[in-house]
C-alpha cells in the first residue's frame, strides 16, 4: 500500500475511519500513556457556517454514546452529533502543504473557508 492509499472500515452509525487516522491516533494515545481515552467525534453550535467538527480525546461515557473500535482505538460519537456525521470520513492526511486530520462530509449542505465549519 502506498502512502496515498487508505483503507476504510464502514461502521453502523455511517462513519468511517481510514486507516491512517486509526494509526496516527493510536500513535498519539501510545504516546499520552494512558488506555482509558477514546477519540471523540462531535459536533458543536459555531463556526462561521452554523456547525462545526470537534474531534478530541475523552475519558467520558456519556448517555447514548456510540462506540466503534479500529485497530484498537475506540472512537465515540454522542447521539447528537451522529445524525450529522452520516457518511463522514475521518483522514489523517501527511503532505508537506497540510498536516492533520480531515473530515469529509457528504450530508454537510455547505461550509466555509475555514474547513471544519458545515451547516
């Protein structure tokens, strides 16, 4: 597989999780130490286009989660944010013009320059 090509594994709530963002996660989590932290999808009031993504560690369970493993990582989204995030997929993209993780969103209407805002 070259650097450019990435797996996905669909899950049952419509998101996806290439493979190289459940590296580059696990990665990061090897590297806080700690097992007990998930990847936590989200999406929050703001941005310049109404919503926008958050993703972050969480030692939280909150009521409603749902929980998908990849390659060892567990990532959460809440109950609210999933119906927004239907057919997203999560990248972590490593070029010498960007660095970081994506999100491409089919069920987003619209966004804005900044990237991570959608309505």
């Amino acid at each position: 597989m070259t650097a450019t090509e990435h797996t996905t594994t669909p899950i049952a709530d419509g998101i996806t999780l290439t493979e190289g963002a459940a590296d580059k996660v696990k990665t990061l989590l090897d590297g806080e130490g700690r097992d007990d932290l998930a990847l936590r999808i989200a999406v929050q009031p703001g941005g310049c286009s109404g919503l926008r993504y958050q993703l972050f560690f969480d030692e939280r369970s909150l009521d409603g989660d749902v929980v998908k493993e990849y390659g060892g990582v567990n990532v959460v989204t809440d109950r609210m944010s999933a119906p927004y995030l239907m057919g997203a997929t999560i990248d972590f993209v490593d070029t010498i013009e960007k660095q970081g993780f994506t999100i491409d969103n089919p069920t987003a209407t619209g966004s804005c320059a900044c990237g991570d805002s959608f309505h």
